[in-house]
C-alpha cells in the first residue's frame, strides 16, 4: 500500500493527521484521489480555493507534483479531498484502486481526536459579547486595546475552567 510521507500546498507543507492516497475509477473517469486529516485552520485556509498546486512525497521516495481540485469533506474531523483527473494510469499500478460501487472507502478518522489536532494548531475564532456592566467598566473596556482584550479574556476563561475542573 502506498503512504504518503508529506504534502506541500502551494510549495508551504502542511500538517497532516493522517491521509490515504488512492485511484478511484468512476463512469466519468479515473482520478488521483488524496483525503487528508489537517487542522480547522488549514480547512479555513484552502476552503474557496477551487485548485490548488500539490506536491505529495511518498513514503518510497517518490514524488508526485500536481494542480489538484479542492473538496471539502464536512462532519467528522477537518479533512481536505484533493483529486485530479488521470489520463495514463501506468505510474500508479501500486496504488490501492477504489470504485464508485465499492461500499469500501479509506477511513482516515480512525484513532485521531479534535483535541489531538487542536493541541498542534488551535483555531482563532472572532466572538462578539452582548454584556451588561456598571458604566465606570464599559469605559474601561473601550480604552483597552483588542490585543490586550482578548489576552485579558484568554486568563480569564483559563482561569475560571481550572477552578471549575476543581470543583
């Protein structure tokens, strides 16, 4: 079985979780198919792209550079569908072939957690508050700057969840 040992997009590696490289052969044609488990930022990050240059290096050695559509696979964990058509299948007779009617497809979930993924790469995410406070706190509030918000917030919630843990 073929492995993949690293992938670069857009010639930047990218962390992967776990990933299966295979041919799927279909009515409208065969296609290199390569799923990726990578984190909610890379998701976030190639998300609208349509195509995208991959080079994919294999455990053996070799080295494969394409321009590669972009899926993205919802539910479960973050995950990238990158597929290409092929025309000569020749070069990649040891990769496992998988058909439209196979119910058999790889299952890159297995064994990994979104928590595992987010100890690598933990996504940011811009949240708005609705509070109500004395007015001499509002005040202090805007004066502050974003950076220092949301680093005040961070403690904060770091804070207050370890004193729930020990409760």
């Amino acid at each position: 079985m073929v492995r993949v040992k690293s992938v670069k997009v857009d010639g930047e590696g990218i962390h992967v979780f776990n990933s299966a490289i295979y041919i799927f052969e279909s009515s409208a044609g065969i296609t290199l198919e390569l799923d990726l488990i990578v984190s909610e930022v890379a998701v976030k990050k190639y998300k609208k792209e349509e195509t995208l240059i991959i080079e994919i290096e294999l455990e053996d050695g070799r080295i494969i550079n394409s321009i590669m559509h972009v899926k993205i696979l919802s539910g479960g964990l973050p995950q990238l569908n990158l597929f290409c058509e092929l025309d000569a299948i020749d070069e990649y007779e040891d990769f496992h072939r998988v058909n439209e009617n196979d119910s058999w497809f790889p299952n890159i979930e297995e064994g990994i957690t979104i928590e595992e993924i987010r100890k690598v790469e933990m996504p940011d995410e811009d949240i708005s508050l609705k509070l109500k406070l004395p007015i001499d706190q509002v005040e202090w509030l805007k004066a502050q700057k974003k950076a220092s918000l949301n680093e005040l917030f961070k403690e904060f919630i770091c804070d207050f969840r370890k004193k729930q843990d020990l409760k």
